[in-house]
C-alpha cells in the first residue's frame, strides 16, 4: 500500500465514523501527517512550469506533448538533466510551488542571464555528456565571448551550475518577396545545421526568428540591404 492508498482509507474511516477505539482527533492527526509526508515527496518546480502543466491537462495534452510547445518551459527543461524527470514526476505526481521571492520566483531571481549562442552551447555539451572544463574550450564563438569580458567565465560556470535566463536580443523573421508564407520564410535545422526555407512558426528544432549576428555568421548579413527580402523585428 503506498501513502496516497493508506490517506483514502484513512479518510474513509473517518467520514465513517468508525474509528476501532481510537479517538477521532487521533486518526485526523495521523491523516494530516500521511498528507504532509506525502507533499514533502512531490517535486518542486517553479510556478510558471506548474500553470503549464495545469493548461496542458486541461487541453488534453499528452506529457510528450507538453514538453516541447511552450518555449520558456523549454528553456527551464534544457537546463539541468534533472529537471525532465521533475516535470515529469510533478505531471503524474502532482508538484509543490517554489517559493517566491519579492513577488518573483526565486529561481529566476538568481539565474545567470547569457546569450542565446551560449545557452545553446551547454545545451549541446550537456547532451554530449561534456564536462564544465571541456565545455569552456573547443568552440571559437564561445571562447570569443568568454574573452570579451572578465565576468563572463563567471556567468558560464553560474549558468552551468545553476541554470540561466536568455539574454533578451532582437530577432528577425526574414521572408523572400512574392513568396507565400508556407515556404518564404529563411529557417534554420539547428539538429541537422542546415538552413531552409520553410514557415514562420518556430518548433524543436528549427528556428524562424534570428539575431542579427545569427544571420551574419551564416553569411545572410545582405538580407538587410536587399529590396527583395522582407525583414520583420519581432
């Protein structure tokens, strides 16, 4: 018998009345702290995640389902191998809400905040099963970044350690004139690295909105100077 069984029985004696020669207040005591133990064993998760799980269950989402369509809720599982198991532990289990902080979630009160190119960077080492030192060496963008400031190594080991917040950047949806919206949009495959066109809707793994440096890096810095391309901030 696990513990959410033995709270049901324990609730049923007691909306019963039959109570075996123990005192009523006895067995409401007991039921509350099967209720507090059992809380203590469900996964914390931020409450942003947990209004997530709430909206996809309430559409009939399945949980495979609710992992890959809410691009923040992506972010948070990408951060640590031990968050997919909590959000998946919290969507069968149930979750309590971490506690909050000034009216902000205390998780994101603390984060690292760093570009996009190096969260995707310990995204990818993290899958490759890197280790932090192998991480901070072997890619030329990051090595860059990291010798642009003194407290960017801090920030990386911060955002590896603890998580982090995407440095907010301008994106642009770039569409060729006179092509329809279902293949005029440049995107990119991030697993397979290749650019195409294709929709101006975003979904793992390909991204429709790009930085500017985004694009220059790929050698598309001329779309912001050509008549024949439709450039959207967005």
């Amino acid at each position: 018998m696990n513990i959410k069984e033995l709270i049901e029985k324990y609730e049923e004696v007691i909306y019963h009345g039959y109570v075996g020669g123990v005192t009523l207040s006895n067995y409401k005591t007991f039921l509350d702290e099967l209720k507090q133990l059992e809380n203590s064993q469900k996964p914390t998760i931020p409450r942003f995640v947990a209004d997530w799980i709430e909206h996809c269950k309430e559409e009939g989402r399945s949980l495979y389902g609710a992992m890959y369509q809410e691009e923040k809720v992506n972010h948070w599982l990408e951060i640590t191998n031990n968050n997919m198991e909590l959000f998946a532990r919290a969507w069968f289990e149930g979750y309590n809400i971490e506690e909050e902080v000034e009216g902000n979630i205390a998780y994101e009160r603390v984060l690292a905040v760093i570009p996009q190119v190096i969260a995707d960077w310990i995204v990818d080492c993290r899958k490759e099963g890197r280790s932090l030192f192998r991480a901070l060496h072997y890619n030329e963008e990051v090595d860059c970044w990291l010798e642009g400031d003194d407290r960017n190594m801090d920030l990386f080991i911060k955002a590896w350690l603890d998580g982090y917040k995407i440095e907010k950047e301008e994106r642009y949806l770039v569409k060729i004139v006179g092509m329809d919206n279902i293949n005029g949009y440049l995107s990119y495959n991030k697993e397979l690295e290749k650019w195409f066109f294709g929709i101006a809707s975003e979904s793992r793994p390909y991204r429709a909105r790009h930085t500017q440096k985004e694009l220059e890096n790929a050698g598309f810095g001329w779309v912001f100077n050509c008549e024949g391309v439709e450039i959207k901030k967005v």
